[in-house]
C-alpha cells in the first residue's frame, strides 16, 4: 500500500492539527480581549508633531489607549490610520485615546506631520525618534498596534493590516471602554 494511509493515523493527526490551529489563530472579539492580558504596557514618553511630549501614563488617566506604530512610506499604515481616526471620533468621548507613533528615519520627518494632516488624524502623532519605543514595544513589522487598557495591561495586539481589522480591534476595545479601574485591595485589619 504506498501513498494511501490507515484510517486510524489519520485520526491520531486530528486532535494535532486542531491543537495547532487554535496556537496559531488565537481569539479574537469581546471576550478574547476582555480576558486575554499580554503583560505590561512599557511606558514611553514621546514628542508630538505639535510639539507636546505625551506620556502613556498620563493617556491611561482617561481610559484605553491604542498604540500605533506606523511609518510615512508604508501604504497599509495608510489604510488603517482613517480607520482608527474613526474610531478616535467614535469613542474618545468614553475615554478611548489613540497614539500614532512614527518610526520614521530622520530623513522623512519632515513628512510625518503633513502625512497625518492628509489622512486627517485629529489623535495624537507622536515621533520615536531614537526608536526606543518601537524597541520597547518589540516592533518587529508595521503597522503594529497594542490595545492597552486603563491599568497599563496589553489587551490585545494586531500585526499587519487587512480590511476588517479595525472592526476586530473595535470589537476587543468596547469592553475596555467602559470598565472600571482596578481599585487596590483593602489590607487586612
């Protein structure tokens, strides 16, 4: 019998595959982001195109905060800022801020602040100039983007961009939106 195998091999693979697709899709929506916790956000403090150094801590005062990496040059980057410009108009009244941070080389500086007012972003632009944050962050391809929730706790993470992101993204925010910060326990009496 060469090529063919028994049915009881195949059946073993079975639960393998299962197993693996499951590692390699994790879960995405409400749920997914309200239990899923990826560690700490690291804190970063960057200068903005307005001049402004912002801190994520100061951001997480007021609610979730999304952390875009994105450069002048990358097209998908492109696509998804007006998205998340739509959710900033969405939400940033319930608390939500979103921070896009150029990773930019010195010498397409001068592009970011004229590629945000193109795109319309009314959020904060901000400039990793020596690529700390990006570093921090373990940036490895962009657009990357963290969801962050009001505790400093990473939400959820997207690579790459392909239509129908956001609508994920948004879907793993709106349970954030609207939580509560964790008030430190009592100490015993």
């Amino acid at each position: 019998m060469t090529g063919t195998r028994p049915d009881g091999a195949r059946r073993r693979r079975l639960p393998l595959v299962l197993i693996l697709l499951a590692a390699a899709f994790p879960f995405t929506g409400d749920a997914a982001a309200a239990d899923q916790d990826l560690g700490p956000a690291p804190a970063f403090t960057l200068e903005s195109t307005a001049g402004d150094r912002l801190t994520l801590a100061a951001a997480l005062e007021r609610g979730p905060v999304i952390v875009d990496f994105w450069a002048t040059w990358c097209g998908p980057c492109k696509q998804s800022l007006p998205e998340l410009q739509q959710l900033h108009e969405r939400y940033a009244a319930r608390g939500l801020t979103i921070m896009a941070v150029s990773t930019d080389e010195p010498r397409n500086r001068p592009k970011i602040g004229s590629t945000a007012r193109s795109l319309g972003l009314t959020f904060p632009v901000l400039i990793d100039a020596d690529k700390r944050a990006a570093q921090l962050y373990r940036v490895e391809s962009i657009p990357m983007m963290f969801l962050i929730d009001r505790e400093g706790r990473i939400r959820a993470l997207h690579r790459g961009y392909r239509r129908g992101d956001i609508e994920i993204l948004e879907q793993e925010l709106l349970p954030l939106l609207d939580a509560p910060a964790e008030t430190p326990a009592e100490p015993p009496k």
